[in-house]
C-alpha cells in the first residue's frame, strides 16, 4: 500500500512551512489512510459485509505559547485546516513547550504482513460461519454474533522539528459471543482475538473451545451466600486491575497531585512478586511504536521493580510542564503493559481452592472511583469453585475493595498467560463478596 507518496509528502512539509511563516514556533501533522473489510452476524447470521476506505488527519500547532488544532478527511484542505488551527490557538490551551524536539534514533519495528492481506472475505466469513456454527450445536437457542475484520494503513507523521516517518501496519481481529435469556437470568460471553500478522493466534479452535467451555460452566446456576474468600482473575480482568496503578504512574496525575503514587517513587509498595513493565517494541503488537507523539524514541521501560515504583511515566509536554525528562510515552500511558509470570499454573492455582470464585467479567469496574483504588460493582460472569472444580455460575454478587491494597497485600500471579494480551490470572485470598441471596 502506498497512498502517501511524494506529491502528499511535499504537501505536508509545504503545511509545516507555512506554519512557521504564519507565525506558529512549532506545527505537527499526523495523516492515516485505511482499507478494511469486515463482515458480522448477528442473531446467528450475516448481517453485514463489506469494504470501506478512509483518510484523516490531524494538524497541531503552537502559536504565542497557545495550542491549537484541527481535523479533516480532504488533503487538498491541508492549508485551509492549518488556518484553523492558527486561529484556534490564539485562544488554545498553555503550550508547556515552543518547539518540536529533533528527531533521534529509532527501533525498526515490524508492523505490516501481506499475511493480514492474504485474508479474504470468504475465508472471513467462513469463519466467523464456523464459529456460529459451533455454538449453535451447542444450544440453538442462544443469540449468536460474531465478526472479523482485516485492515491495512499506511501513517504519515511529521513536524517543524524536522521529524518526518512514514510507515504501513496491518491488523486482522476474529470474535464471537453469545447470550440466553432465562427469566430474569441472562448467561453471555464473548471471546476476540487481534494482531498485526496471521499466526498462531488466529486459532478458530481455541475461540470455539472457550467458548464451548464458557456455556458449560455458565450454564448452570447455584446457591451462593457471599463472604471473604479467595478470588481468582481471568487475564483480561487483571488488566482491568491494573488499570488504577497505570493512571497513578502517569505523569500528569503526579504532576496534578491527584495520584496515590505521588510520594512512592522509589519504595516499596506492592507486593515483592508484581513487576510491571512496558514494551513498546513487540512486533505486531497493536499498541507498539518506535517513537511517541512528538517524535521521540520509545523504549522499554520498568514501572513496577518487585512491588518498588522505579518509573513515572511522561510525555513530552507534561515534562516540560513538571520539569521532568520525558519517557517517551503518548499521554504518559504504556504501549503493551506485561506482567512478570508466576510460578503457578492457573489450573493448579483453581486445584488448591477449597471454596473461591473464579472472575471472568464485571459490570461497572469503570464507573468506581478508580483513581483512588476504590471499587465495588457487580458480578457478571463468575463461577463458585469448590474443592477446585467449578461448580457453576453465580448471580446477583457484588465485589468491593481498593486495587492499591489488593496489590499490596497478599496474591498469587500465573506461570501461565493468555497468548493474546500476554496476561496472567491473578489470585487474591481474601476479598469480599456480598450476596443478595444472603
């Protein structure tokens, strides 16, 4: 793919000129073209399918110390939009920096695969077919939907600095979920998977395995009474766990006072088994980068040291604004969080619990006070594990506490990760769990 060829690229370099003649002291320009095709289904059959297209891009600048910007989709609009954005700055928002650092070197990451392309439609709707299929055998009753979608783009991001890169990435994703309604009980779930190359992970087999093992342990409900017990987390709810401790190690939240971390640089806070880092050079990782939002290298970075703090996290304007060295993060957030592995295998972790619950999803996490750690919401799909069997599904459970103390107490992380998100399960011992059957 090739959309941006000589003739854009002199237009955009033209634009930042202009910039600067228009009084700007620093202009950026980030442009994306896509071709997609995604099909659907809904209620176990095809809904939709189809090829799209589409442009943007975006236009910064910083003019008398203000910033302003402007979006469009016509690039022969480019200046027209820069005017736009010159005239939004004059009543913009403080600019902590005048100028666009220079450029510095960068990691060859690989990010785009003829594999992705190679995807046709029909081998997409045959298997999105396959999946719908599978769950129909195992109950036709259920509402079934299912999707896949196969993209490639080509990015173009330059600025006055004179930092200009211009890169193609591919991406494919495959999921499917289903629900039931029973009286006033509803049994759902849905399982996803996406990547920028055609692997191992685009496994029709497993999506349908969990799945399949989704409905059969859902399926049947039994008494629950609550109490403090052990908790075990399915991998995409520990990143959702995690998700407060990222917010406290963002710069701007330091800077503003607002995070729980802000005195904790260099102690020890969590638990000595959780180490977090962040790689942003994993190849084909939807999140990964070689530079960030001002054209800054990226690397990797240790967050989290054996439960010491050992990093903020800072982009480029709020280490200006904070007097700190930036780290090369977009919005002072991590690009592919990961997790140091445990010694446990899930299974044998589910195997030593005489009586806990098993996690897979939660409704409302987000709307907690989360920047503080608290939470309390309900339970979506979680099963009661006895004698380490599950045993079925429970319902109307809710589950309070603060992630901060969770993760600096006592927990157990798996040997084993999801080969997607690359996350673990995570154990807590001790966590409560009310119950309105109680």
């Amino acid at each position: 793919m090739s959309f941006f060829k000589q003739k854009q690229i002199n237009q955009i370099e033209s634009c930042l000129a202009l910039a600067l003649k228009r009084g700007a002291s620093g202009a950026a320009i980030a442009a994306n073209y896509e071709e997609a095709y995604a099909c659907g289904f809904a209620a176990g059959r095809l809904k939709h399918t189809g090829t799209s297209e589409s442009l943007r891009y975006k236009i910064e600048v910083i003019r008398n110390g203000k910033r302003g910007s402007a979006s469009g989709n016509i690039f022969s609009e480019l200046d027209k939009m820069l005017e736009r954005a010159l005239l939004l700055a004059d009543n913009g928002a403080k600019a902590n920096f005048q100028s666009y650092p220079e450029p510095g070197k960068y990691v060859r990451l690989k990010q785009n695969s003829s594999s992705v392309s190679q995807l046709t439609r029909e081998k997409l709707v045959q298997d999105c077919t396959t999946l719908v299929s599978g769950l129909k055998e195992l109950d036709a009753e259920m509402d079934i939907d299912a999707g896949a979608k196969r993209s490639q783009s080509q990015s173009v991001f330059a600025h006055s600095g004179g930092f200009l890169k211009k890169y193609n990435y591919s991406q494919w994703s495959l999921g499917a979920g289903f629900s039931k309604l029973s009286g006033e009980d509803m049994l759902f779930a849905g399982r996803g998977r996406s990547w920028g190359k055609v692997n191992s992970l685009y496994d029709l087999s497993y999506l349908g395995g969990k799945l399949s093992e989704d409905y059969h342990n859902g399926r049947r409900l039994v008494e629950f009474g609550g109490g403090t017990l052990p908790v075990v987390l399915s991998p995409s709810l520990t990143m959702q766990f995690l998700s407060p401790l990222i917010g406290a190690l963002n710069g701007r939240n330091v800077y503003k006072g607002v995070s729980p971390l802000k005195e904790r640089l260099g102690k020890k806070v969590f638990n000595a088994a959780l180490q977090v880092r962040d790689e942003p050079h994993i190849d084909y990782a939807p999140g990964s980068s070689s530079f960030d939002s001002v054209g800054l290298p990226t690397r990797p970075a240790l967050l989290i040291e054996d439960g010491v703090v050992r990093m903020f996290m800072y982009d480029y304007d709020t280490a200006q604004l904070a007097g700190q060295k930036p780290s090369g993060h977009r919005s002072c957030a991590p690009y592919n969080v990961r997790l140091r592995p445990g010694k446990i295998h899930s299974r044998e972790m589910l195997a030593n619990c005489t009586e806990a619950v098993y996690i897979q999803s939660l409704l409302g996490f987000g709307q907690s006070n989360l920047a503080n750690g608290d939470f309390s919401c309900n339970l979506a799909v979680a099963y009661l594990v006895r004698n380490g069997e599950i045993q079925g599904r429970i319902k109307n459970a809710m589950i309070a506490g603060n992630i901060f103390e969770l993760f600096a107490g006592d927990l157990q992380i798996s040997a084993d990760l999801e080969p997607n998100s690359q996350m673990p399960h995570l154990l807590f011992p001790n966590m409560n769990i009310a119950s309105k059957s109680r």
